[in-house]
C-alpha cells in the first residue's frame, strides 16, 4: 500500500493534481481518491466532485463510510457508475 500512496503523489506532481483512481469493490463499496469532495449525497445517488469532473454512483442505502482529504468510501448496494466532464 505504501508504493501505491507513493506512486499517486509522483504523479500528481508531474501533472499537478490529485490522481484520481476509483475502486469498485463487489457491488457494496466503492473507494474514490484523488477527490475535491461531494456534491451531493442521498441514499439513492453520490456525487463526488473530482479534478477531472464527476463521478455519479446510483444505487440503494448509499452512504459515506469513510472520508479524509485523501479518500472517500462509499458502502451500500451499487447499481450505476457514471463518469462526467465538468
């Protein structure tokens, strides 16, 4: 894990913004780093604000597990991910 937080901020150095990277594990959780926050939040659709635009999870009993300035974690049953330009 560690070469992992290391590999993120070399290249974000290089490009000069977080790398945003998204993990979708099962369809229960979804990690989202490299982030600049949430736009919204209910328990049928996140968005999450990121450097490059947005990302939209749609499913049932979403909700924040986990965040920091780093990460956030998304547990509930995931139905749709979408990606979106700002």
């Amino acid at each position: 894990m560690a070469y992992l937080q290391e590999f993120r901020k070399k290249i974000a150095e290089v490009v000069g913004a977080p790398v945003p990277e998204v993990q979708i594990l099962g369809r229960t959780k979804c990690i989202v780093a490299g982030h600049k926050g949430l736009y919204s939040l209910s328990e049928d659709e996140v968005v999450i604000r990121r450097w490059d635009g947005r990302l939209l999870l749609r499913g049932r009993g979403l909700h924040v597990e986990d965040a920091d300035e780093e990460e956030i974690r998304i547990g509930g049953e995931i139905l749709a991910v979408e990606f979106a330009a700002e």
